[in-house]
C-alpha cells in the first residue's frame, strides 16, 4: 500500500466519517429545537411532519401529511423537472401507488428514468416525456397524461416556475412549487419569461414567495406552508383548506434558505430504482 493510499484509507477517511456524524447528529439537535420554538410549534404547521425518503428534503412528509388532512382522490400526478426519477417529490407516491406522468428537460437524465422505472412504465403506472416544458406546452403535456382529475403538480424547473403555474389550466388538489428564498415577504418578484431558460446555479430564478401567494390566490389555491429548508412551497386548492392548516400568513409560512439541509437530512443509503424494493 502507497502512502497516498495509506492517508486516504487509515486517516482521511475514519476522519471524515467522524465529521459526518458529528455534522448529522448536530443538524439532528437543530431541526429538533427549532421545531420546538414558535412559529413552528403552532400544531397546525406542517414543518414537524417533514421527512425525506426520495425528495431533496423534507418534502415526503409534508406531502403526505397535506393529504392525510384533505384525503386522497384520484391519486394521481404530474411531476416536471424530476431528472433521473430517484430523488423528486412523487417517487415516494409512486412507491405507494399512485399513477402520474413525469416530464423531464434533460435526455440523457430521462434516459436514465426510462430505464430506471421502466416495469413501472411497462405497468402504466408511469408515463414519462422527455421534453422541455414551457408555458407554451404544458397544458398539451398534462392533458396527454389522459387523468381525468389531478391530485398532485410538482413544479420544478428552476426558472419559469412561475410562468408555468400561471399557464396550467388543471386545478390540482395539490401544488407543490419552488420558490426563490433570498426574496422574503412581503418582496415581489418574478424572473422575466424566456422559453428556453436554464438555471445556470445562481439567483436569478423562479418567483418570491409573495408573488407565488398572489398567483395562487387568483387561481383558487392557499399557501399552507413551505419546507424546512426553504425550497419548495406548499399550496392546496380553497375548498379543501377549511381549518385544516396554519394561517396563511406569508411572512410566518416563509422559511429562509437553509440549503445545508440537504446534506444533513437522514435519508437512509443512496436511493436505487424500484427494481431493488
């Protein structure tokens, strides 16, 4: 054995799983005492109820709590901007049944898909486009999935959210939508539309929160809450909201960007396609 290897194996490596646990117990610790401190402690909020089995965070546990509330109806979906399908914020509905249509931008990322839940696509349980979803296109898109009412839309496209939402004519029971953070409420603000916009991994993307509430609010929706590390937003259909959820106020509901996270939250081992379950 080399010294390099030697380094890497005998000392880098114990050192770096050491950190990791520390890094995992302490984000344990913090997510445990700020859901203890108000607003989260409100027992209405959604944010305790979070967990991550195949989302990029806490979004499972929301979801499911948001139906166990409102109750599922046709336990169906539409997901865009799912890449690979192991890590978005229907896989786990999909596990537990559910029929949808994914839609993903990237050919070689839905390739992947494809071939990762191919004997759930062979079953019909799974429609899967790989094409790039614009305003222009997605009700086009939605309609091909042939459901005749939707419980759930996933946007995430780490742009044109907003614009997208705007165009979609279904009325989910459901809408799940990324935000941009770093716009607190009451700021509003929404990136100009360009129809073949990509995120190049900086700021300018997607639409505040407030001018999310207010696109939802002449939609027919209500914000019931945000996930922990502040990227995605929750919104349910008014007829299904009665007092089933915390106030819909935006400056209490925001959560501020805590993109570490992502990298904290105990997810279990790295996920694989349905074929392991």
């Amino acid at each position: 054995m080399g010294i390099g290897t030697y380094l890497r194996r005998r000392i880098a490596k114990p050192i770096v799983e050491k950190l990791d646990a520390q890094g995992q117990l302490l984000c344990e610790m913090h997510i445990r005492a700020l859901l203890n401190t108000s607003p989260y402690d409100a027992p209405l909020r959604l944010e305790r109820f979070g967990f991550r089995s195949f989302s990029q965070n806490d979004e499972d546990g929301i979801i499911q709590e948001i139906y166990r509330r409102i109750g599922i109806e046709t336990a169906t979906f539409v997901e865009f901007g799912v890449e690979n399908g192991l890590e978005n914020n229907s896989r786990l509905l999909l596990n537990q049944g559910w029929r949808g249509l994914w839609l993903e931008g990237n050919v070689r990322a839905a390739r992947s898909a494809a071939a990762a839940f191919a004997a759930e696509i062979a079953a019909g349980r799974l429609q899967l486009r790989s094409t790039f979803v614009t305003r222009e296109n997605i009700n086009e898109l939605i309609a091909s999935a042939k459901f005749d009412a939707l419980d759930l839309l996933s946007i995430d496209v780490d742009g044109n959210d907003y614009w997208i939402w705007e165009a979609v004519a279904a009325q989910p029971r459901v809408v799940v939508i990324e935000y941009n953070a770093k716009f607190r409420p009451p700021s509003r603000w929404v990136m100009a539309y360009k129809s073949d916009h990509r995120w190049t991994g900086g700021d300018y993307h997607g639409a505040s929160l407030q001018s999310l509430i207010e696109l939802g609010e002449r939609k027919g929706y209500v914000l019931v809450g945000c996930c922990l590390a502040g990227v995605n937003a929750f919104f349910v259909r008014k007829d299904l909201v009665q007092d089933r959820f915390a106030v819909a106020d935006s400056a209490a509901l925001y959560n501020p960007p805590r993109f570490y996270l992502h990298s904290m939250l105990a997810c279990g081992h790295p996920a694989e396609p349905f074929g392991a379950y």
